[in-house]
C-alpha cells in the first residue's frame, strides 16, 4: 500500500452515522411516535361534529 493510499481515511457512511448514535435514536424513537399521536388526536377532533 502506497502512502497515498495509507493518508486517505475510509468515510463512514451516513446511515452507519446515524444509527450508531443512541441519542439521536432515542430522540427520533420518542418524537416521531409523539408527533404522529398528535395529529391523529388533532384529525379525531376535527371530525367530532358541531354542537347546535
């Protein structure tokens, strides 16, 4: 292996990133769940009729 070879890091890549953080998998874990649960409660309540 030449030393040009040797001084070139291999890039990991995005995806191995971002799955090897376990923060940012926590923090994806409990938002995504959270968000979803709030616009299925905002489109129940947007069906609920008017009362007269």
């Amino acid at each position: 292996m030449s030393d040009a070879e040797r001084a070139v890091p291999d890039r990991i890549p995005f995806m191995q990133r971002l799955l090897d953080n376990p923060f940012l998998l926590l923090f994806i874990g409990v938002t995504v769940p959270t968000v979803f649960y709030i616009l299925w409660g905002v489109m129940e309540l947007t069906q609920i009729p008017i009362a007269k």
